[in-house]
C-alpha cells in the first residue's frame, strides 16, 4: 500500500459524495469526514488488509475493485464507489476479514478514531449510516427471505392480553435487544409518546410491500411471519434495522393470539437516537452483525 498526495480536498469531497453510504448527508458534515481522509493506492493483487485484526482504518473506494474474503464462500465484490470495512468495524468484529485488491485501486481511507470522534459531533453522518444499513438488510432479505426477528426467549400464551401499567411496558421495553443498555429516561422517553395496541389474534401489524414508517415491540402476545416460517413472541422487535430506510416491508407479521405491541414511529427513533449516542452505537452494532450474518448466507451487498 502507498498513501498519495494526488486527490485535492475538491475531489476528496467529490468522491465521498459518489458513495452511497454519504448519500444525502450535508456538504459541511462531508468536508469535516474529508479533511480527516488519506489516500491509499493499492496495486492489482495486493492486500489491502489481511485477516486476524479488527478494522483500523474505513476506506472509501474512488477508483478499483477489491474482494472481501468470506470463510469457504466466495469472496464479496466491491467496487468503486463502495465502502470497506464500515460493516465489520460497527460489528465489532475482532478477526476482521481478509481484504484484495482485484485491480488498481485508488481509496480514502479514514482512521476508526477519527470517525468516531466525527460521528459523535454529527449526527447527519451516524443517522445516514444506519439508514443505509437499513436498505442493506432489506434488500438482503429480499433475496435471502425474511429473518428471525430479534427474540430473547420470553413468550407468553396467555389468551388475554396482560394490563401494560408503566413497570410493565419498561419491562418490556428493556427486554428488546438494542434497548437493553438504555437508561430509564431514554426508555420513558419512548414509552411515554408512542402508543400501545391491541392486535387481535389474525391480523397483522404489516404486510409485504407495506410502507417502512416505524417498528414495532411486542409486549405480550406473539406474532407468526406471514410465510409462517418466524415467530416473534414477547421481547421481540419487528422491522427495528429499516425503520430509517424509506423502501417497503419485506415482510409480514400475524398476531397468534391477542398481542400488544408498542409502536416506535420512526421520527421518534431517530429523535432519540440523535439525543442518545450510546443507543445509537448498540444500534448500529447489532444491525451491521445482522448484515455480517447476511452476507454469510450468501447475500451480495446492496
């Protein structure tokens, strides 16, 4: 690898904004992210980073191609404009995977310090990540099929929904996997302005090709996929890694028998989100794991 002086701050920003995980986010916040980039040239054939380390650097291909290694599958392609290593470094993957380059590559790369301390000053910037992970997993699932929901092993069977007092719906709340870290305040916050529904036994909370405008947490109850193949009881949270996303349900969830649910509409996460960092990291963490997950089932990038 050699890092060359050859891209001017102009065309850093140019190619940063070709990428599509910078879609959208505004021209201040892009010029911050340059500022901090080095470029990188890999020729043909070389590593680019080799396996066993966790991610150090994120780079943000602007010329080339490379391959991301897999385990026994083929390798994942990624071309220019692509990023390289986003996943994996939220993911928290401490054995990141093997990275080649397939031709010349021309890239800014960016050190994870650095984004960090950015993404924590702008918030454009993390909420633009998580939206596009969000279209990354519903296209994944478009073609791989619809995943298990987030469960945590709790259901009740109960024929009669139980009474959801404030204790209850913290409970509950605290039981959804990306919320387990919150504080009290965050998780009032969110109980106290969306709503609880009663979802009778047969219908369903959403459909495939529905609009994404919000997630929603089962309380008590239980919901089946609508291909039958998932369940989703108590603790369960139905369409969290898109909700930021503006495309379609991939999916369907049927209540099982009488169920509440606490919707999460999607203004109100990104709100908290953008006032809570921490929740907005353990968020980005899991639904890149779920991405990794994907991607081992065979799923392409978007």
């Amino acid at each position: 690898m050699r890092r060359l002086p050859l891209v001017s701050p102009l065309d850093r920003m140019i190619f940063l904004r070709a990428q599509p995980y910078l879609e959208g986010v505004p021209s201040d916040v892009v010029s911050v992210l340059a500022s901090f980039t080095e470029e990188e040239f890999h020729p043909a054939e070389s590593w680019v980073r080799r396996s066993g380390k966790p991610v150090d650097r994120i780079l943000f291909l602007a010329e080339g191609t490379v391959e991301v290694a897999r385990g026994r599958a083929e390798p994942i392609v990624v071309e220019a404009p692509g990023a390289v290593g986003l996943v994996h470094y939220f993911a928290g993957v401490e054995d990141a995977p093997a990275v080649r380059a397939t031709e010349d590559t021309l890239a800014l790369s960016i050190d994870v310090v650095d984004l960090e301390a950015i993404l924590e000053d702008h918030f454009p910037l993390l909420h633009r990540f998580a939206t596009r992970g969000g279209e990354e997993l519903t296209e994944l699932l478009r073609v791989l099929g619809p995943a298990r929901p987030d469960e945590v092993g709790f259901d009740t069977r109960s024929e009669t929904p139980l009474e959801l007092d404030l204790v209850h719906r913290l409970a509950a709340a605290r039981r959804a996997p990306f919320l387990r870290g919150a504080n009290l305040t965050m998780l009032g916050e969110l109980i106290r302005f969306d709503d609880v529904e009663l979802v009778e036994a047969g219908e369903a909370v959403w459909s495939p090709g529905d609009p994404v405008d919000r997630m929603a947490l089962v309380m008590d109850g239980c919901f089946v996929s609508s291909d039958a193949a998932a369940r989703a009881p108590a603790g369960a949270v139905l369409g969290n890694w898109d909700v930021l996303s503006d495309g379609q349900r991939v999916d369907g969830w049927v209540a099982s028998n009488p169920s509440r649910v606490l919707w999460i509409r999607r203004e109100l996460f990104a709100d908290l989100l953008e006032d809570h960092y921490e929740l907005a990291v353990d968020y980005l963490q899991q639904q890149s794991q779920r991405i990794i997950e994907a991607w081992a089932l065979g799923g392409e990038p978007a």
